[in-house]
C-alpha cells in the first residue's frame, strides 16, 4: 500500500508488522497526544518517527523513558529516514530494536535487534536469541496461551496501576516538583490506562 494513500499511516504499519512479528495484540495509541509510545502491546513498546531527517538519540531516550513503567517489554522504533549513528549506539547499549519503513508501507531492520525481532512471526524462536540486554531491560519468556495476559482482570489491574501512577504525578505537580517532566509521565499513564481498558473489554466481549 502507497505511503501517501488515504489510509495508510506509519503507525498503522507498525502495528501491523508487530502482530505478523510476535505481537497479535499491537495497537495503535490515538489520543490526539504524542508521547514517546505510539504502539503498545502486552510485551512490546513501539515508537514510529516520520520526520524527513535521520532519527537522532534524543527520540530514543524519549521512547525507553516513557515506557519505564513496562519493565521486561521489548522496545522497537520505527523510522521512515534511517537513524543517526549516536541513535545506533544508543539503541545497541539500551537494547531498542531499529527498523525502517518504507514509503511503500515495508519494514526492513536497521540493526541487530531489529533482525531478530523480523526473523519471529509467531513470538517464539529468534525472539529468544536477541541479543544480551542490560538486565533491567531484559525481555521475560513469552507468555504460554491461556496465561494470565489474556484474562480481562489483568488488563484492568494494569489500567488501574496506570490511573494510579498517573493520580500520584498530579499529587506531585500540585507540589511544583519537575512539572514538565511530570505532566509528560502522567499523560502517558493515562493513555495506557484508557489502552488497557478497552484491551480488556475487547477480552470480555471475545470470551463470552
């Protein structure tokens, strides 16, 4: 599908390649407001630059600090221009997955992560022999069927954790403490509160 058809955004491909590679529940975050997280799933964060520049460091310090609050997940960003070599070498040390999207709607990876992420369509395999992580980035195995990720009351605990999180920064801003970077954290609390709710609706509605 042509980049510049009416349908087509980069999110979207970056959705859709994440389900054929691992991720069936990657969706796309519209909120109307633009964190370093545009695509979720239950074990991947996703990030998608469509600057006509190379991506440069700063957008993946953005994107592995707004999904703190997901240890164990991987972290993959999507670009339509290529990566800077500080990008690179932020990526190899902090263990993000680099991809390219292609104007035609093709991902192509961009990096040692990225290759073995593109080499697992069923999240099993190649997914296993990434390379080392820093251990706090560290991805955790992939959930056997019928686990715990696929029951409505995680999601809403998970939605629940987030409102939480994202109340507490409110506490913190009426207390004038870092309020730029507090109001950043606290709107991508929320918006995975919301992901998390309809995630687990969705569930609800396919087991009955």
């Amino acid at each position: 599908m042509s980049a510049f058809g009416p349908s087509w955004t980069a999110e979207d491909a970056a959705a859709d390649w994440m389900r054929r590679h691992g991720f069936p529940d990657a969706t796309v975050m519209n909120g109307g407001v633009d964190t370093g997280v545009h695509v979720i799933a239950s074990r991947a964060v996703a990030q998608v630059r469509t600057s006509f520049t190379p991506v440069g460091a700063e957008d993946l310090v953005r994107l592995v600090r707004d999904s703190r609050g997901m240890p164990g997940c991987h972290r993959i960003l999507f670009s339509l221009s290529g990566y800077s070599e500080a990008a690179r070498a932020y990526a190899e040390e902090h263990g993000v997955a680099l991809l390219i999207v292609g104007r035609n709607g093709s991902v192509v990876p961009a990096n040692a992560w990225g290759e073995n992420l593109s080499g697992s369509r069923f999240g099993g395999g190649p997914l296993a022999m990434r390379p080392q992580a820093p251990a706090a980035l560290a991805a955790p195995m992939a959930p056997a069927r019928g686990s715990g990720w696929k029951h409505p009351v995680t999601w809403y605990a998970i939605g629940g954790f987030s409102l939480a999180v994202a109340i507490a920064g409110a506490s913190n801003i009426s207390k004038g403490e870092d309020v730029a970077a507090t109001i950043g954290v606290m709107l991508f609390f929320v918006i995975l509160a919301w992901v998390s709710f309809r995630y687990a609706r969705g569930l609800e509605r396919r087991r009955r």
